[in-house]
C-alpha cells in the first residue's frame, strides 16, 4: 500500500507518464497526415507535465485490473488511452467531435500496436455508449463547455459503468475565481477589453460540491487531489457507481 506522503509526491512528479515509442519525426508526419490541430502534438510529446490528466491514468492503472473496459468521451488524440495502452490494458475506447484528431489517434495506435476504438460523438449528448464499463476517464473538457453541469454529466454516464466500476475526473477549483482576469480567454488578458472573450474555464466547483454531486447521482468520492500551483488550479477526483 502506497503511503499517503508518497501518493501525493507520484501524482505530481513527471515519471513515467510519457508516451513510448514515438519518435518526433513520426508525430510530425502523423499530425500532417491528420491535419489536426498543433495542441495535439503538446499534449503528446508533454504529456508528462499534464498532471491532472496522467494522476488521472494513475489511478484507473492502480485500481482496475489489466482486462477492464475503459472509456474515454472527449479522448482527442488518445494520448491518454495510449498511455493506458502501454500499461497493458486491452479493452479501450474513446470518441470525440474531432475527426482529424480521431485519426491521429487510430494512427498512433497503429504505429504503436495498441488495441484502441474511437468514434466521432458529442460528449454531453453521445448517440453510441459502451454498456458494462469498468471505468470511465474524462479530463480536460467539460469544464470548457458553456452551460454544462457536473450533474447532467454523471446522470449521463453513470449508466454505462457496471456497479462498482469506476469515473474519473478533473474541474477546475474556485480558487480561480479569485484570480485577476479570470473572466476572459487566457489569450486575451492583455487586450482592450472590449476585444476580450469570456473565460474558457466555464465551470469551477471545490471538492465540497463535487463530493455532494456525486452523492446526489449515485457516485461515492473515493479520494481527490488539488494541483494548488497550477493555473488555472485543477483538481482531480476519483468516483465509484453505488447504485
């Protein structure tokens, strides 16, 4: 069993979370071939500085056994379930609305010999879902959506994982909210502000609401951590199906 003071450090130190066996050139042709956008190409070849989406990995690589079925709405590129890919497991899925980055993916499979299916879907109101899922990962999205909820989002997913099977994911904490500019684009902080779009953070909640969230749709927090220096600051939450 892995001591608290060292689960802390695993989640936040960059080894082993880096895709294998994947050369510079290789990606480049691949991201060419694809024609998906060049933030791909960072959240591959930096994968291991994303820590809320590899603590995220961690955690379904440490609870589930290597024959689970893992699906990921809003996979992207499937850096993630590549990842997961390389540590064994065998049953993996993702979709996203992307199709160029859908085909990056199944490439990057294909040169890495992984076993991965991915659809195009939308993942607030997907038309295909897998039945009798051991776990299920969504990073690095739902929180970009104008309008969306955390509620809608288990409602919507909570059927597709078995009893006891497994939801993990990241929101962005209200810690932001105190932040200076945290109303508008990232990109945009520095112009006139009649020029400045909206916050692409759309959606902070604590631990505390994630906690009653999930209880009120049938999920139990099993454990959470808070990246406290990242900006905007992420948490990242473990759920397991009780009902």
């Amino acid at each position: 069993m892995i001591v608290p003071a060292l689960a802390y450090l695993l989640d936040r130190l960059p080894f082993g979370n880096s895709l294998e066996g994947i050369s510079q050139r290789q990606l480049s042709k691949l991201m060419w071939q694809s024609k998906a956008p060049s933030w791909h190409e960072y959240a591959i070849t930096s994968r291991k500085w994303r820590r809320h989406a590899c603590t995220a990995c961690r955690w379904l690589n440490a609870i589930l056994p290597k024959n689970s079925s893992i699906f990921e709405p809003g996979c992207g590129s499937a850096a993630n379930l590549l990842w997961l890919g390389q540590q064994g497991f065998q049953r993996l899925y993702g979709s996203d609305i992307s199709n160029a980055a859908l085909e990056l993916g199944q490439n990057l499979a294909s040169l890495l010999s992984l076993p991965l299916e991915v659809w195009h879907d939308d993942g607030l109101n997907p038309t295909h879902l897998p039945n009798g899922l051991d776990g299920i990962l969504s990073v690095n999205w739902l929180y970009h959506i104008p309008g969306t909820t955390l509620s809608d989002f288990l409602v919507r997913y909570r059927n597709a994982l078995k009893i006891g099977g497994y939801l993990v994911c990241d929101m962005v904490t209200r810690q932001y909210d105190k932040i200076p500019g945290n109303q508008w684009h990232t990109k945009d902080r520095k112009l006139p502000e009649e020029k400045r779009r909206p916050s692409e953070y759309t959606l902070r909640l604590d631990a505390s609401e994630v906690s009653c969230i999930a209880c009120r749709n049938g999920f139990a927090m099993i454990k959470s951590t808070c990246f406290t220096l990242s900006r905007p600051q992420r948490a990242v939450y473990l759920l397991r199906r009780v009902e």
